[in-house]
C-alpha cells in the first residue's frame, strides 16, 4: 500500500481524527438471530440495541412465510418494479399494507432510507420548499437536501414554528416533514399541531413513522393512530418494515394520485431492483401477527413502564420517552463509550450513540426494549445500570443534557 497517495492520506487523517475524538463507530458481528439474546464472539450478551420491536425477527412463522415464498419464488425479484420484478406478493403486500394504514395504495420501497429519498425528491423540486424537524432521521435530511427545495428547519417538536415558517413562504408546493418517534430520543412528534399548521397554510404534511408502526397505537397503526389521525391530516406516510415488522423495506401509503406519482418520479422506486418476493411473503406474514397478537404491544408497554419506573428510582437521567426508545442521557462521548463497554463486560449489549448522530454533547446510550424481553430481563438492565453508573465517574446525572 502506497503511504504518498494524497488522497489516502487525508483519509486516513481524518480516521485518526475521528477516533482521537471517541466518535469512531466500530461494527459487531453477531452470531446468533435476533432475540433478547445475543451470541457475539461466542459470548451470550443480553441485547437492548435492536428495533426488532417485536420480537418479529426471528418468529417461526415468519421465518416459515420466508421459506415458503423462497421455495415458490427463488432468492431475487430479478428486476425493477417496472420491468419484471413486481411480483404477485410484492402486489398483495402492497394491498394488505394499504388496508392496514387505511390509505387508498401504498407502495413498496427496498429501504426506509430509499423511500424517503425518492418520494421527497419526486415531491419537490427548486421552486419548492421543504420543512423539517432539527432532529429528523438522517434520510429524510438528505433527501431534503437532493431534492432542490428551499431548505428549512424548525426547532424540535414546535408546531408553532413550523407555522410561522409557513406562513413566511411564498415557495410552489411546500412539504412538512417530520419523523413519528424520534429514533435517538424516542419521543413523539406533536402530530395534531403539525397537521394544523399545515392544514392552515395549505402544505402536505409527511410522517416518517419508522418507529411507531406496529408499535403504537391499540392496533399497531403507529403514532397516527395514537394521535387518531388520519389521511386528512397525514396525507404522505412513510413506513418501514426492518424493526416492528422484523423484515426488511419500506413503503410509503397515500392515495391514488400520490402512489401513482411516486411510481412515475420516484427515482429510487423506479431506478432499483425490487425486494426479494419472498421478503414480501415474510412480511405478509409479520403483519398479520402484527394485527393478531395485540399482546406484544401489551407486553412492551408494560416492559417501557418497568423500566422507567426502576429507572426513576435509581435517579438515571432518562429522556421524556413513552416508546420503547429509552435513551439514558450521558453527554460525554468518552463517557457514553465506557458505560457501554462496562456494561458489555456484565453480559449487556447496548450502543453509545455519539455525534455526528446526535448534537454535539448529547452521546447517550440508546436503550431499546422489545416484546421479546421478559420481566427478569428488563430487572437486570436496571441492576447492571446502577453498578456501571456508580463505577464509571461522573455519577448518575450524567453531565451536559443534549443540545435541543
Ligand atoms: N427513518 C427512520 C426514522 C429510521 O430510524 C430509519 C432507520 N434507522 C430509516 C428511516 C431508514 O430505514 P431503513 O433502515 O429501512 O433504510
């Protein structure tokens, strides 16, 4: 290897740099499926990092549809969703997933993140402008970004700004955007002023609901049922299918006219292979476990109000989260890193989430719950927790809250 290729070097620079400041990511490679329990290096860890929200991942009988659609449909789709790769289950999953958002269509993307992408790129254009949470997933930033559109952010979870910056806009079509549950912080989006502000300045509103889908809600229809909104106020939802359905992909529900659009302009819709059918026939059969087994989503709240209510005993500083997101603030990225590897040496996998993901002085560790956890489980996170916190200076307040 070259050591006086310019190019290289300055890579390389910039790896030294990012790991001097404690923000190097490094990958696991796990060796067992998902489940409360993960094997890693041959160790059993107990996991609390997945959005396998409920315990969907691994279930015989979606494992079993997967098989089956395997066994009927080969391993590739074989081409895009325009040319030959539109199967008969891609087909029936888009009408089951449109049943159950309650839209008139929805269509299926091969990732959240292409989803996102290719529907706000298709909406808008330069004559455009875009609205979005500060702390919006970063896809829908990008996506944002590529589109063109005039460029706006409004504070975290304010309805009033985003009114305000409505109103001030003269732009052609404007686009608020904003995710449901905020992946790193795990609270919910204040979707009835949203929709309002939007209402009142004639702009679309777009949910990203990547993770209340399932989750949320009585039926699982995620933070719009929670809400009890609908397509009147909603009229763009965006889901995705690798964390409450277990599977993988994505899709984005609306009416006739919207989908029809999206399949026409979506660049990342129409430019990519489709999903493997049998990932379809998988997801076919998480959904209607879904909408059968209201129990998981019993289970996990019940499981989120254990853990915070053993969380406010011991004094930790959790973030205002009723999802099964329970970040424990912590500030210090070093920090954050060395409560996450204490607790690896107890046998307890859980992620350091540090910036650039979250702002500046904001590393936390992003605790996940899941219906596949038990009682016993959730008790010896929080014994773990209040050994490694007393441990690892400074104590339990954890220092700088994040930037809002
Ligand atoms: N939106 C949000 C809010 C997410 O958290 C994620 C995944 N981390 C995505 C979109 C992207 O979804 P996918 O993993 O399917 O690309």
């Amino acid at each position: 290897m070259s050591a006086d290729n310019p190019m290289r070097e300055a890579l390389a620079a910039e790896l030294a740099e990012r790991r001097a400041a404690r923000l190097y990511r490094e990958r696991l490679v796990v060796e067992s499926p998902q489940g409360p329990e993960l094997v890693v290096g041959g160790r059993r860890f107990l996991s609390f990092c997945s959005n396998d929200y409920l315990g969907l991942a691994a279930h015989p009988e979606v494992a079993a549809a997967f098989r089956r659609g395997v066994d009927r449909w080969g391993a590739g789709s074989g081409a895009s969703h325009l040319v030959t790769g539109h199967s008969a289950a891609h087909h029936a999953l888009e009408e089951e997933l449109a049943a159950f958002t309650g839209r008139e269509r929805a269509l299926l993307f091969s990732t959240g993140y292409m989803a996102n992408l290719g529907a706000i790129t298709a909406l808008l254009g330069r004559r455009d402008a875009v609205f979005q949470d500060r702390l919006n997933h970063a896809s829908l930033l990008d996506a944002g970004l590529s589109s063109g559109a005039r460029f706006r952010r409004f504070p975290h979870a304010d309805a009033a700004a985003l009114a305000r910056q409505l109103a001030g806009s003269g732009a052609r079509r404007r686009l608020a955007v904003t995710d449901g549950v905020f992946s790193m912080d795990g609270d919910l989006a204040p979707l009835p002023g949203l929709a309002a502000a939007c209402r009142e300045h004639g702009a679309w509103l777009l949910v990203d609901d990547a993770h209340g889908l399932g989750v949320l809600g009585a039926n699982g229809r995620g933070t719009l049922e929670h809400f009890g909104l609908g397509a009147a106020e909603v009229p763009v939802l965006m889901g995705t299918l690798g964390k409450g359905f277990g599977t993988a992909g994505a899709f984005v529900a609306g009416d006739e006219t919207l989908v029809e659009y999206l399949v026409q302009f979506a660049r990342t819709y129409v430019y990519t292979t489709a999903l493997p059918p049998a990932v379809a026939e998988a997801t076919r059969a998480s959904l209607r476990l879904v909408q059968s087994e209201g129990w998981r989503r019993d289970h996990l709240r019940a499981l989120v109000a254990r853990f915070r209510r053993g969380a406010e005993q011991l004094g930790l500083a959790l973030m205002p989260s009723g999802s099964p997101i329970q970040p424990l603030q912590v500030g210090d990225a070093g920090r954050a890193l060395a409560l996450s590897a204490a607790l690896r040496e107890r046998g307890i996998l859980i992620t350091a989430i540090r910036p650039p993901t979250v702002p500046a002085g904001g590393a936390r560790l992003r605790i996940t719950l899941s219906a596949a956890h038990g009682e016993a489980q959730v008790d010896r996170l929080l014994a773990a927790l209040e050994t490694v916190l007393s441990d690892t200076p400074p104590a339990v307040d954890g220092g700088a809250p994040p930037a809002a």
